[in-house]
C-alpha cells in the first residue's frame, strides 16, 4: 500500500539555497522589483496561508470546498470515468487535501477502481497527508511521489493506466498566462490520449469581493507577504526593517488580475549579506510580490489552444465564485 518515490532529491536540496539567491538579486534588479511569490512558503508562510484559507474574507478555498462537498458525483459524472477499469487520481500540490477527501469518498463509495497519487515537493506534506488519509480512509490506496511534477508525470506516462490530474485551489493563478500556457502544455506532453485535467480556477468578480480576500481585517495576509522580507532576513542574513514596508494589494477588475505588493514606506539602503549587495528602495517604491489570475472561460480558452486541452465540463459553486474545469487531453 505504502510507497514513496524519492524522484532527483540532492539535485533539488543542493541548489535550494543557491536558487534563492539568485532569484532575489535577478527580482531586486529589476526596474520594477519582484520577488516570487513561491518563496512565500517555508514553516513560517505555511502556518499563516492554512490561517488564511479560514478567513472569512478568503472566499477562494470554501468555494472550491462547496464544489467537492455538494457536488463530487456531478464531478466523477463529468470525469466520464469507466466504473471497471483502473485509473489513477494523481494531484499536483496536495496540501492538506481537504478538498480531495470529498472526492475520494464519493469515488469509494461508488466503487471505482484507483490509487490516489499526491505529488508534491515536500516530503513532509506528503508524510502529514499520507497518514491522515491512512487513519479515515484506510481502504484508500494512497501512493505519495515526492518531486517536481513534470518527472513524476514522465514516470507515470509509461503505465498506460487512464489518469485524472488534479490542480486546485487557483493555484494556477499565480503564473501569468503565458507561464500557464507552458506549464499546460508540458502537462499535456506527459499524458497519454483520453487522460483528464481537473482544474480548480478563481473566477473573475467585482473588486469589492475579490479585494478584502487579500487584505483581511486581522492582517493576516500582510504578515503572510512580509514574512517574504523575513525569510530573507533570516535565510540570506539581510537587514530588511520590516516596519519600513506595507502590504499592498491591487485588483484590475477588468483583466482580472489581484497583485500583491510591498510597499517601501521610506527612502532606504537594505544589505543581503549572502548576495553581498546593497539594495536601494525610494520612498514609495513597490516590490511585486505575487499575481492571484482569475479566470472565465474566454481566458481559459486562449491558454488552452496551443495545447492539447479542450475545455470538457465545469461545474461551479452556487455563487459562482470558483469554477471547477474539465479539460479532456
Ligand atoms: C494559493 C495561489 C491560490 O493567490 O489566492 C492567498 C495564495 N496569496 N492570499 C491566491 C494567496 C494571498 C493563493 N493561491
């Protein structure tokens, strides 16, 4: 039952440190300085996003949750799945798998014949998933694969067995959209004919809701994107006075973009010791810290059309918030 595939494990603790450095110089060096928002989560930033999936301004997480809670038959009817033949259930970044617990349930309950695969870089969150699975769903065949995800998928290609992909949760929606059309199109490559791509995306809606999810009242959200300027201070040794900066986020509702900054709210001189180099921050200058996209389908389908995807199903919750897609490979 248990099995876990350590998929180019030194490669990716060696250069984690390296990596970076690298890419706070390159962000701090541009004209309009960035820093990736994939950064946002180490012990510190981990703790304050499962804070912020239970804020009541963070609508994105509960519905997603509605989706799987009210509808996970309409979502195994969508799926188009075969009662009789294996398949495999394979999720990008599985997180605390909430979600995919309403699912497997439901795809239990029906009998259909799987093994549920979380892939995920770290090895911890895959151990925490593995055995609370274990412990509520023990007749659930759960095989962990630790990695990035395009090799665990080349792995799998090779089995022939049908496979869903899931990616929830508008995780997408931190790349720009010619980041996801790559990203979709390398997905498609290491499927095989027929295999089905489940995507959990935030809809496009006025600023008024989409706004406080990003700047809760208790604050939440900006400790999250400050602790960005912590870890660096902590893991670079820098001197960011975190005090000089503020959280800033912005929503264009037309194009359906959130952005997140870091404002500096004074003119400042900040040293990285571990890149060695000072970094200068005029008085209102911006960091850009991360895009949240929201989609609709007009979106989805530009991304989708120089890949292999077509747009299948999608299924939403009652206020139409998030939208749940099927795309057929
Ligand atoms: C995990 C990328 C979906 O963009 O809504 C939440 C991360 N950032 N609050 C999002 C996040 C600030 C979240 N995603």
């Amino acid at each position: 039952m248990k099995e876990t595939v350590v998929l180019n494990k030194k490669e990716s603790q060696k250069s984690t440190l390296e990596q970076f450095k690298k890419e706070v110089n390159d962000g701090l060096n541009e004209s309009l300085k960035t820093l990736p928002s994939k950064f946002f989560y180490d012990k510190k930033g981990d703790a304050l996003f499962v804070e912020i999936m239970h804020l009541p301004e963070y609508y994105v997480t509960r519905s997603e949750h509605e989706i799987f809670k009210d509808k996970s038959a309409s979502i195994i009817k969508a799926l188009a799945l075969d009662q009789d033949t294996y398949f495999e259930l394979i999720e990008l970044g599985a997180g605390d798998g909430m979600k995919t617990k309403e699912l497997l349930q439901e795809l239990s309950r029906e009998n259909y014949k799987f093994d549920y695969i979380p892939v995920d870089i770290s090895q911890n969150a895959l151990e925490k998933l593995e055995k609370d699975l274990n412990q509520k769903m023990p007749h659930i065949a759960v095989k962990t694969k630790q990695g990035d995800y395009f090799e665990v998928l080349e792995s799998l290609k090779e089995n022939q067995h049908p496979k869903v992909i899931l990616f929830l949760g508008s995780n997408i929606g931190n790349m720009p959209d010619d980041v996801a059309e790559v990203f979709i199109a390398n997905l498609s490559e290491n499927l095989n004919f027929g295999d089905k791509f489940f995507l959990g995306v935030d809809l496009i809606k006025p600023a008024a809701i989409v706004l406080p999810a990003y700047n809760d009242s208790k604050g939440v959200t900006a400790a999250f994107n400050l602790n960005l300027l912590e870890r660096i201070n902590r893991e670079l040794d820098a001197d960011f006075e975190i005090e000089n900066f503020k959280h800033q986020p912005e929503y264009d509702e037309k194009q359906g973009i959130a952005t997140s900054f870091l404002v500096s709210t004074k003119e400042q001189d900040v040293f990285i010791k571990k890149i060695n180099k000072i970094f200068h921050f005029a008085k209102g200058e911006k960091i850009l810290t991360e895009i949240s996209r929201k989609y609709n389908d007009k979106i989805l389908d530009k991304i989708l059309k120089k890949t292999a995807f077509v747009i299948k199903d999608r299924i939403t919750d009652r206020k139409k918030y998030f939208a749940n897609y099927v795309l057929e490979h």
